[in-house]
C-alpha cells in the first residue's frame, strides 16, 4: 500500500478546487492511502481562522479534513525533526521541516513492511531535505 501524505500547499488547491489536475489525482488514488500531518491540520485552520472564519472556507476545510487521515506526531517523528531541523537550518521554514519529519518517518516505516509513502508538494525546499523523500507534485502532469 501507498501512503500520499499530503503537504499543506497541495491540501490547499483541493479544497480551493483552483488546480482541477489536483484533484483528477486525488480521486485516482483510494482515500484510504490519503493523509496529513498534524501540522498540516493545524496550517489550515489557522488560515481560517485567520480569514475571520469564513463559512464556506470553514466548511470546506471541515470536509476536507474528515475525509483524510489526519496523522498525529509521535517521539520518533520528533527525533527524526530535531536532527532535519539542525541539518536544514538554512533552508527551510521550521513547519516543513515537521512535515519533512513526518513525511521521513512514513518512509521508513513504510519501508519496514515494503509498502511506499509518497510527500504530495509542489514546495521545492522539500527536494534539499538530507537522504531525500519521496516526493510527486500533483499540480504538474503525472509522470508516464
């Protein structure tokens, strides 16, 4: 199985609904293998909340949310950050770093029982994160 761990940017075209390549991908893949990090759960609420809550914002991220897996941090997450963190001081804002954690713990763990876990982003600094991740931009033309 394949996890698709969205980041936040792409989590933001589907509820916007603006890429309509986004979510031709989303719905090619089952949602069961669909999820976020925390952070990113937290990255879309500020942002409505920051908006003043707007009702239809609001609702469409609820829905949103309820529809993936939201993925909670644990202490090997937290490992894994620390040492991204101090390796990518310069290249990266400490949210992605989290998501980066997260991402690179789905791999390895994924890795243990020879599934897969992909980061969805179109954020480039994700591509200098050391070791690499897995990583696909839903916004571009799926690779053949």
């Amino acid at each position: 199985m394949t996890t698709y761990l969205l980041d936040t940017n792409i989590a933001s075209h589907v509820i916007e609904g603006d890429i309509p390549r986004v979510r031709e991908r989303l719905v090619a893949v089952p949602m069961h293998c669909v999820a976020v990090s925390v952070v990113t759960q937290a990255e879309l609420l500020y942002g409505v909340a920051k908006r003043g809550q707007p009702q239809g914002l609001a609702t469409r991220v609820r829905e949103f949310l309820s529809r993936v897996t939201v993925l909670a941090w644990t202490p090997e997450i937290g490992q894994i950050y620390g040492a991204l963190r101090a390796n990518c001081e310069a290249g990266g804002v400490p949210m992605d770093m989290m998501i980066a954690a997260h991402a690179k713990a789905l791999e390895m763990a994924a890795a243990q029982v020879q599934d897969k876990a992909i980061l969805i982003t179109r954020d480039l600094a994700f591509r200098r994160v050391p070791g690499g991740l897995v990583l696909d931009d839903w916004t571009q033309e799926a690779a053949p």
